[in-house]
C-alpha cells in the first residue's frame, strides 16, 4: 500500500483511503482493490471539517454506490 493509505474498514474488505495535505487543507482518494480485473477509484475530495474522523453522510452513500458499480463492472469484464 502506498503511504498515506489506510483500510476503510466499514465498507469491507478491499477499499482503501489515500491521504493527503496541501497548503492546510486535507484531501482524500477512496479505491477499491479486490476485484479480479483491476483497481476502481470510486471518490476523491477535499475534507471539509478540520476536527473529527467521520465522512459526511452523502460521502459514505456515495462510496457504497460507486463499490457496487464498479463490482458490476468487473464482472461484465468476465463475460464475453
């Protein structure tokens, strides 16, 4: 895993944070890696609040869609 990178354990297994800072602000990469077919970036954004750990709500909902979007995806890799 590269450095900065952390599991995100309350999505499963596979999907990773990557972190980063520039000029005080933070900002996250959200990737999912266990999928026969490839590596899935599924969200990247500036996080807003300068206290706490938590994901906004519609961050969290938009992950979880984007996870079974690209699950979708890598299986229509398997079919010919």
């Amino acid at each position: 895993m590269p450095p900065g990178s952390a599991p995100l354990k309350q999505f499963g297994s596979g999907v990773y944070e990557l972190r980063d800072s520039h000029a005080g602000d933070a900002y996250r990469g959200i990737y999912l890696v266990k999928l026969a077919h490839g590596v899935y970036v599924l969200h990247m954004f500036k996080k807003k609040s300068k206290v706490g750990r938590s994901m906004p709500n519609e961050i969290v909902a938009t992950i979880a869609s984007r996870i079974k979007q690209a699950q979708m995806m890598d299986r229509e890799l398997e079919t010919p």
